[in-house]
C-alpha cells in the first residue's frame, strides 16, 4: 500500500511539474527579433536577426557590401545565452564562424556582444514578446 501511495505521488508531482513548467517552453515559441551594429577593417557592418526555441537566424551585410546569413545555437541560461554560430557570405567572403553573449537587460528587452569573422565586433539589441 505504501509503495502504491508513493508511486502516485511521485506520478502527481512530475505531472504538475510539467503543468507549471510549460510557460516557460511556450515563451521561446515566439521568436525574438534583434538588431545588430559592428565594425569590421574600419566598415559598418550590419545584421537582423531572431531566435526561437535556443536556435537563431542572422542576415548581415558585410565590408565590401558582402551579403550574407548565419544560423546560431544558443545556450540558454538563467541570465545570459551565449551562442556560436555558422554562416555564408557573398563577395568571396566565404564561411564566416560567429559567437557571444546575449543578456536580459529587462523583461522585454535584451543586450548581446558578438563577433563575427566576416561582420567583426558587434553589438545587438533586441526585444521579447
């Protein structure tokens, strides 16, 4: 009888977990859309980004009027996500590699520092629905 009640309990308490957890899960549904500043060989460089569910889209424009995308994996901790990413490049500029930090600044409103190694040192701010 004491095994049955534990059994249960422990049935009802992962439940309820998983009841009360969700929110969470469903935040990173809707995408969170940013905007990105750098500098790369003394050009302004340029990128609109979003992520959803810790995986993100970047399209940039580069030195030289290079065009381009990057498709970012984010870690997503309590305060900050890193991330590090994987991109292509017009102009001969080829495979570009990406990585920084992106950090909640407030409830709807986050700050990110990156580099990429076709867009250089960045800077991002973005928003959260």
């Amino acid at each position: 009888m004491k095994n049955l009640f534990i059994v249960k309990t422990i049935i009802a308490s992962l439940g309820l977990l998983v009841l009360f957890s969700s929110g969470q899960a469903s935040a990173q549904i809707i995408p969170q859309p940013y905007v990105s500043v750098g500098e790369k060989d003394g050009d302004v460089t340029y990128a609109a980004g979003a992520r959803a569910l810790n995986l993100g889209v970047e399209v940039g424009v580069g030195p030289d009027s290079s065009t381009g995308f990057d498709v970012l994996k984010f870690m997503n901790l309590p305060v900050i996500s890193p991330y590090v990413g994987l991109g292509w490049y017009s102009n001969e500029k080829g495979v570009a590699l990406s990585g920084g930090v992106q950090v909640n600044a407030t409830e709807n409103v986050f700050l990110g520092a990156g580099y990429n190694s076709v867009r250089g040192f960045n800077g991002q701010l973005g928003i959260k629905f």
